[in-house]
C-alpha cells in the first residue's frame, strides 16, 4: 500500500475500494507532528486508507470545493457533516490539520472511534511550521497563482475556512494562524475540552510501534516503524504544484500569444 509521502510525490492519490469502511481512527494532531507518519502506520494496522490533508489536493475539485464548504464555521452543523460523512467514505482513518479542524463532528459522527492527537516539543515543531510557511507565498498570491489550475484554484480558501473554523474554536477574537510555539499546545488543550477523555490518546511517533498498538489493541508489525520526511515531501509536493501551475499559466499565455498574433496578421491584410 503507497505511504501518503509517497502518493504526494507521484502527484496521485489512491481510493478506497471498499466504500463501506469507516473511520476508525481520528488523528487529531496538528499539522507538523509526524502526521505523515502515523497515516503511514495507521494503513498498515488497520489495512486500509488513511486521508490526510495532502489527499484532498490531487482529488477531483468537488472533493476540493466540498472542503471549503464543510470547514466553514458559518456552514450548518448538518451540512458540514453530511459533506464530511461524503468526502471520507470507505476510508478508516483521517490525519492532520484539516481533520484536526473537524474533531468535533468526527467524534459525534464516529462513536467508536479512537482520537490520537499526535504530540512534539513546542521548540522543534514550531521551528519545522514556520519553516514551512515561512516559504508560503501570501493567500492572495496563491489564489492568483492557482486560478488556471483545476482543484488548486480552490485550495487557499479552503484553508482558509480551517483558520477560521480553528480561531473560533479555540475562542479567538479574530481569525489568527499560528504565531508561536504556543499554538500547539492551545490545540492540544483545546482538544481535552472536546473529546471524551476515554477516548483521547496522546502519541509521539518517536515512540515507534508500541504505544500506538496498545492504543488500538492491535500486535506490533515485524517491520520498522514508518518515519516519513515531512519537509522533503511536502517541498516535492510544493514542486509538482508549481508544475502544474506553470501549465496553466503557459496554456493562458500561449492561447493569449496565438490569438493577438493572429488578429494582427489578419488586420495587416484586411
């Protein structure tokens, strides 16, 4: 089964085959943690698709549109879940920040569920986030960027819908992303106020296989514990976007080029 790393390098993401699967697994964790990892992990014990926030961007742009819809705090309770219910059907577990964004609907919606926040030190996870959004171009940018480019098109506003999901739940007074290294630990405090405290397990995926399969009741695997490189795989997932958009961008200019030249040629020998 392709790890998510490397479903984001290939630029593809595998499906479910069974759509009558469930979830039964809720990562929790914020974006950063090794959520990566314990996709990875996750597919092997429970033999079946993890989605992660990665997934969403190479599906078709309904699922992509679906996101935007659902993560919007102005959206109905129903509607989030019923879109929800629709984008992660026949998978058995969901990682990373965007469904960090939806624990609440996710616990309600599986009752039997585990949550699994994955955790890291406050000093490295913050120096790895803004590493990576430090290299982020602006969200209008993006959204010029994107315009030619089916599904991406609609990635900066869905994300933006999770930042404002997010900042109300955590009960800010204005839209915010994270600014320090406390951010994590306002997630993981936020998340004991809504998960029922059986169910809420903490995890570092430095911590390999045993404390993870204790937490599912499930033998630890005769192989080595997943440790996908986050920053390489989301720079190679950042280089194939830019391949795209570089397409998308060529077939305007291109199509633009040929049309003036071809009014011209046609005017000079009117």
């Amino acid at each position: 089964m392709a790890s998510i790393a490397s479903e984001l390098r290939s630029g593809a993401t595998q499906r479910p085959t069974d759509m009558s699967r469930k979830i039964r697994v809720i990562g929790s964790g914020f974006g950063r943690t090794g959520t990566m990892s314990l996709s990875a992990a996750l597919e092997k014990l429970l033999d079946g698709k993890v989605y992660h926030t990665g997934t969403m961007i190479f599906q078709e742009e309904a699922t992509m549109r679906k996101w935007g819809r659902l993560m919007n705090p102005d959206s109905p309770p129903e509607v989030s879940k019923t879109l929800l219910g629709e984008v992660l059907a026949g998978y058995v577990g969901i990682t990373d920040t965007c469904g960090a964004a939806m624990t609440p609907e996710l616990v309600e919606m599986y009752p039997d569920a585990i949550v699994i926040c994955t955790t890291r030190e406050e000093e490295a996870w913050w120096k790895s986030w803004s590493d990576m959004s430090g290299n982020a171009p602006p969200a209008w940018v993006m959204k010029i960027m994107f315009l030619p480019v089916p599904c991406f098109r609609y990635f900066p506003g869905s994300i933006h819908q999770m930042w404002r999901r997010l900042s109300k739940l955590y009960g800010f007074d204005k839209v915010q992303q994270p600014q320090d290294k406390g951010y994590i630990t306002i997630h993981n405090e936020w998340l004991k106020t809504v998960v029922p405290p059986e169910r809420l397990h903490f995890f570092s995926v430095k911590e390999g296989w045993g404390p993870l399969c204790k937490i599912l009741d499930l033998p630890v695997p005769e192989e080595p514990f997943p440790r996908a490189n986050e920053q390489a795989a989301m720079t190679e997932l950042s280089e194939q976007i830019m391949v795209h958009v570089y397409k998308g961008w060529g077939s305007i200019i291109g199509a633009t080029v040929v049309g003036i030249a071809s009014i011209w040629l046609y005017l000079r020998n009117f």
